[in-house]
C-alpha cells in the first residue's frame, strides 16, 4: 500500500514538473515585446476654439421712406455703389380719399373764414378814414385778416400734401424723391416697380426701399457653446475661413462676447462678433457662412511630441515619457508641458532632439485574413 502511493506521489510531481518546463520553453519560444520609438520634433502648435458663423457688415443702414405711396420708379439695383444724397427711388403718391377730403374742407372753411375777414377789415378802414374808430380798431381788424390769410395758405398747402406727398417751400421734408442718407454699396433692393410702401412712423417701422453699409468694414457674427465661452476674451486674435472662398483666411478680432447665452436645440450658445482686418482686395458677400478659429494659445517652432506619447504617473498624476538609453532599454523622465492642440504637446523640458521616446501604447494590427 505504501509503495503505491509512493508511486503515484512520484507521478504527480513528474507531470507538475514536466508542465513547468514545457511552460517555461513555451514563454522563452515566443518573440520579445518590441516598443518602436519616435523624436521630438519642431511643431507650431495652435490652441483653437471654433465658432460658426457668417459675415455681416459693420453697419447697415435702411433706407424708408417718410410718405406712403407706390414705387413709381427705381434707381438702383444690388451691388451699386451710391454716395449720400444719390436718388434710389422715386414714390407716387396715392391720397387717402378721407383725407383728402378732410383737407378740401378744411380750404373751404379757411376761404370763407378769409372773406369775412377781409369784409371786416375793409369795413374797419372805411370807419377808420371817417374818424369813427380808432387806429387800435382797425390794426386789431388787420391783424385778425393777415391770420385768415396765413391759415388758408396753410390749407392749401396740407391738401397738396395729401394729394401729391409736397408742396412748395417744402423741399427738403417729406417728398416722393428718396435719397440715400450714407455712401456705401446697395446690398438690397427688396421693393419693385408698383409695390405700395408705407412711411416710417411712431408705430410703423416703414417700408424698407434699399439696404446699404459699407463693405470695407464687415464682422463676424456667430456663437460658441457654453464649454468653450469660459475660455475665451475679447481682443484675442480670430481665423475665418469662408466656405464660399477657398484657400483664403480672414484675420480677425474678437471684440465682442454676449454676457447672456440663448438656449438653442437644448444647448446655451452666447454670441460673439470679431472685426475683419483685410489687407487685399477679395470681396466678401454679406451673409456668407463662415467659421471662425479663436487662438486661445500658440507656440511657434517648439519642441514637440505626439500626446499619445505622454504617461502621467499613477500616485502624483505628473506626465513623463520613456525614453530608449540602449536596445529596447527605456529610462523614465519626467517632462514640462505647454501648448496642446489634441495631437501634439509642447515639452519644455524633460527631453531632447535627439531622444528616441518610446511608443507604450501602439494599436496591434489585426492578422490578414
């Protein structure tokens, strides 16, 4: 009995050694982890927020007439360059018959009003050579006669008004000539021969006849997310790219940063606006879509490495690299960091040119089929 647990105690302890060294010849037959390494390299690294946009002009101004009535005859057309005092329009007035009416009324009132007036005061001058009333009498009589022709002047010229939109000695008020008030570029024209169009008033806005602004001097409007308000300020340099012209980015300054957001598709977005700084020639179209890069950091020609490359130390959280002192052999160094735009990191310190940094964490690519 004894020898036979014997026996098998020997076998057991045959089969748990074998198994080791098979184990250990299979671990010593596979290959060796091979870490690829890479340099440091020069790297102009940009910090960037992105807004979206369009491109509006700094100042637009409307032009409305100040009388109601139809376009009889347009001058100009989207794209003209106009100066102050250019004619864009010409408006025909169509009276209101109820106020027309009102103004022959008020002529005829006026008129009669006048003859009794003037039957008066020559009655008064006929006394006054007589020596039945005296001077005061008859000044008194002129005076009342002079308003009476002063008031149906007035009527006359309120029923010109009403029915042509002027009147004489009154050129420069309301009138059916509509001039450009600034010098600039017609954006719009949004009215055409015919259409009826209403004066600008203390409860109308008005017709809009024409859109003018000065092209040379466009802005950026657009919006950021609330992630990203937080990280920028007014005066910071901008990048616009506009979709509709290609290769071409617009320098930019972020003057403008609204101090309350709007909730829009269930996310607050806080409006901003940055000023063009163009130094050629290209024309930009007001309206166009743009997206602006606001340069929240920037680092020119510094030492780089890839952000994939960076370890952070388990217990102090601190970022250091791996770097390759022999074949495959790799020493610690703890590294300075600045300026990251996602794929590259500035060093400041820690590594050299000439260092070889070791790739800890390369994807294994998937055998071929």
């Amino acid at each position: 009995m004894k020898k036979s647990v014997t026996i098998i105690i020997l076998l057991l302890i045959v089969i748990v050694f074998g198994g080791s060294m098979y184990y250990l010849y299979s671990k010593n037959a596979e290959d060796p982890v091979v870490y690829e390494t890479e340099k440091p390299s020069k790297q102009t690294i940009v910090k960037k927020a992105v807004a979206t946009g369009s491109i509006l002009p700094l100042e637009e101004v409307l032009i409305k007439p100040n009388i109601s009535g139809v376009i009889e005859e347009i001058f100009v057309e989207g794209g003209d360059y106009v100066k102050s005092g250019d004619l864009l329009a010409k408006i025909k007035v169509v009276p209101n018959l109820s106020a027309l009416n009102d103004a022959k009324n008020a002529i005829d009132e006026a008129k009669i009003n006048l003859d009794d007036q003037k039957r008066n005061y020559e009655r008064q001058l006929t006394l006054f050579s007589k020596g039945v009333v005296s001077k005061t009498d008859l000044e008194r009589a002129q005076v009342t006669y002079d308003q009476a022709k002063q008031a149906y002047g007035a009527a006359n010229k309120r029923y010109d008004i009403v029915q042509t939109g002027t009147t004489s000695g009154l050129s420069n008020a309301a009138n059916t000539m509509i001039r450009a008030t600034v010098s600039g570029m017609v954006l719009e024209v949004p009215v055409e021969v015919g259409n009826q169009v209403i004066e600008a008033n203390n409860f109308n806005e008005g017709t809009t006849i024409a859109a003018i602004a000065d092209v040379d001097k466009m802005i950026f409007e657009g919006k950021v997310d609330e992630s990203e308000v937080g990280k920028i300020k007014e005066d910071l340099p901008l990048e616009i790219t506009v979709g509709a012209i290609e290769n071409k980015v617009f320098d930019a300054v972020l003057d403008y940063i609204a101090p309350k957001g709007k909730e829009e598709n269930g996310a607050i977005q806080f409006e901003i606006k940055g000023t063009l700084t163009k130094h050629d020639t290209t024309f930009i179209r007001a309206g166009l879509s743009a997206n602006a890069s606001i340069i929240l950091a920037r680092a020119d020609s510094v030492l780089a490495v890839k952000e994939a490359l960076i370890q952070f130390d388990d217990d102090t959280k601190d970022p250091f690299v791996e770097v390759e002192t022999s074949d495959q052999k790799f020493e610690r160094r703890d590294v300075e960091l600045g300026v990251s735009d996602g794929i590259y990191v500035e060093v400041k310190s820690g590594v050299n040119p000439d260092d070889k940094v070791k790739v800890w964490n390369a994807i294994e690519e998937e055998p071929a089929n």
